[in-house]
C-alpha cells in the first residue's frame, strides 16, 4: 500500500510541477511545499479508496447473507409444501383403503342419529296488530277449459 501512496504522490507532484513550469522555473522550496501536499492528497486518496473497498465488501456480504437467508426461507416453504402434499397424499390413499372394506360397514349398520329436541322456550305473548295479522288468501276461481263446456 505504502508503494501505491508513493507512486500517487510522485504523479500528483510530477504533473503539478510540469503545470507550473510552464509558468518559470520553481524554487527548492516550493518544489518541496508541491512534494509535502502531493503525499497528503495521496495519502488521503488511498484512504478514501480503502474505505470504498470496504463498502464494497460489506455490501456484498449483506447481499450474499441475503440471499442466503431468501433461499433457506425459499427451502423451508418448499420443504413445508412437499410435507403438506405428502400428508395430503396419505389422507387420501388412507380414504379409499377404509371405503374397500364396504361389505364388513354394510354388516353393522350403524343406527342413525337422534335429532336433539330443542330446548323449550316460553312464548312471548305479543300483540296483534292490523299491519302484523295475514290478510287471508283468495281462493283461486276453478278454471274451465273451453273444450268441456
């Protein structure tokens, strides 16, 4: 990493000197000045490019976790599906097992069930009204077909 640094700020002193002579010829202390703040941009640079990586590599590791986890989920739901058919399966070959012995069921018919009498309740005595009271029905007229008269 040190050589990386190194190189940077040489290129960062290199091409900033190069600009400036363009202008005139430097002195040693300010060669020295563009030297010192080259290694501190490089410096800087590095770090930042080191705390990118790390992103980076914390990033894909949350997304590697992820799709860890969505795939395990994924199993688990397939797994629970496969265990549902599987008893579903069993539920149903078991039906047609117990319906085969028909004859034995037809042997011991069962009595059928006792309808449980409803529980008494006390009629409530309410007042009849003209709207409540039924109107009583017309009785239809005997209909004569025209064939009988």
């Amino acid at each position: 990493m040190k050589t990386k640094k190194k190189s940077l700020a040489t290129e960062i002193a290199s091409s900033i000197e190069t600009k400036l002579t363009e202008v005139g010829e430097q002195s040693k202390k300010v060669k020295k000045a563009i030297e010192k703040a080259a290694e501190k941009l490089a410096d800087r640079v590095s770090k930042l490019f080191k705390k990118e990586e790390e992103k980076k590599k914390k990033q894909l590791a949350k997304a590697k976790k992820k799709a860890d986890q969505k795939g395990k989920k994924v199993a688990k739901k397939l797994k629970k599906t496969t265990v549902k058919a599987a008893n579903n399966g069993q539920e149903k070959a078991s039906a047609p097992e117990k319906e085969t012995p028909a004859p034995k069921a037809a042997a011991t018919p069962k009595a059928p069930a006792k309808p449980k009498p409803a529980p008494a309740t006390k009629p409530t005595a309410t007042r009849t009204t003209p709207a409540t009271r039924k109107a009583p029905s017309p009785k239809p007229a005997p209909e004569t077909s025209p064939s009988e008269s």
